[in-house]
C-alpha cells in the first residue's frame, strides 16, 4: 500500500496545487498533514520547486513544511537539512488485520460528526488553540465514519474512520475485497476516562461497522502507550515518516 497517499486521501487540505510532481497543500495551517508538500514525484528543478513551495506557503503566512513519507522524492530530506529545515513529529504507521472481540462497551456510529463528538475531539487534539473550523472541514472533506463512547450525554472516547481503496485511486466500488482498508484517525480520549478501556472500544466498533480487512492509522514515534495499545489491537509499525520545518 502506498501509505503516503493514503494518509493525504484520508486528511484532505481544502486548497491543493500540483507544482513539478509535488502537492501543496494548504488548510488555515491547521496540522501539517494538511498544510504541508507531498513530494512524491522528482521534480525537474529540485531548487525551483523547492522555492516554489516556500513561495507558496509564504503567501499565505504560515512556515514551509515537508512530509517525507515512505515514497518522498529520493535525496530531498538531506537536501532540507543542508538547507537548515528542522526535522519534528517523527511518526510511524501501523497497519493490520484486526479481528479482536465485540466491543465490550457500546458506542455509538454516525456518518457525520455531531457536537460533542468535536468537542471532545478538539480538547484533546486540537494543540493549535484556534482552528476548530478549518479543523472540522479537513475532518469532513472524505465519507466517515465518527464513532465515540458516551457518558451522562459527554463523548468520552472518539475515533474517525475513513473506507478507503488499498490501492489509491481506486474507487471503492471498483476494488476488489482484498484492497479495501481503513483509515483511523482522530482518536482522543478525555483525560479523566483514560485506563478504562475506551479506545479499545472505539477502535473494535470502528472495524466492525466497516466489516474491515485491514485498517491502519498513524500516531507519534514518541507515543509508546498509544502504539502498546493498538499493538493489542492487531497493528504493527509497517512504516515511518517525519516532517521537515523551514
């Protein structure tokens, strides 16, 4: 699976540009997922697009950023470093057949995240303070589902999953079984209902509704509990990327 394109299928930037082979992408410079370049391809000019792109973020205010994935341009992180880009949020990937048990809580699915499923989402992911907008219209710019466990009318636990082709490009109803994956994202639990059990829950329900047979998701090279957890759900590191900052 090509996981870069995945992850820039999944988390789409509203405003994208194509220069040389590379993507640009722009959403309020909310995450650099989204408000960074894709350099798949290598470029003619590796100088020229390189301040094509700093010419590009810079119009609108915001740093140069680079996500180099499994499949970056050949020879473009060492280029960035020469050039003084910093290298931050190393991140891996993690990718599996899960088929653990039934949820042992019940969680409620919807097609579109409502309120409290947003709230809960930014409290705890949103580490940009302002950006709730851009941030929910990144969320919903592909089909998902948005599932989370409730307490007493509170979303404790949240998690996003995107169906999406194991091939990119792909449509869904033209893949085969055995190519269709999910995407899971923005899982977030409050504080104060950590250790219970939740995340489990919403990862399990998640996969269910969407009779999976693969997932895979993303989350910092740091974040050990987080990887131990889903390392019980089935994933494994099959991958890494890290993101270069002018």
């Amino acid at each position: 699976m090509n996981f870069d394109l995945l992850v820039h299928e999944a988390w789409p930037a509203y405003e994208q540009r194509v220069h040389d082979g590379w993507v640009l992408r722009y959403a309020g410079g909310v995450t650099k997922r989204a408000n960074s370049v894709l350099p798949l391809d290598e470029p003619a000019d590796l100088d020229g697009a390189i301040e094509a792109a700093e010419a590009f973020y810079g119009e609108r205010g915001v740093r140069c950023v680079f996500s180099l994935g499994p499949n970056a341009t050949p020879g473009l992180d060492e280029e960035l470093e020469r050039r003084g880009y910093e290298l931050v949020d190393p991140t891996v990937i993690m990718a599996g057949s899960p088929a653990g048990p039934p949820p042992p809580y019940q969680v409620r699915i919807e097609d579109r995240p409502w309120q409290g499923w947003l709230e809960t989402w930014w409290a705890v992911d949103g580490r940009y303070g302002t950006g709730f907008e851009e941030a929910e219209r990144i969320c919903t710019g592909v089909p998902a589902w948005y599932a989370a466990f409730e307490e007493d009318g509170v979303a404790l636990a949240v998690g996003r999953a995107v169906p999406q082709a194991g091939t990119y490009g792909v449509p869904r109803d033209e893949a085969s079984p055995q190519s269709d994956t999910l995407g899971i994202y923005c899982m977030a639990t409050l504080p104060r209902a950590r250790r219970r059990g939740l995340a489990r829950a919403v990862i399990r329900a998640l996969v269910r509704h969407a009779d999976a047979k693969s997932a895979y998701l993303v989350t910092t090279a740091p974040n050990l509990a987080a990887q131990a957890l889903y390392r019980g759900e089935g994933f494994e590191i099959v991958d890494r990327y890290h993101y270069r900052v002018r």
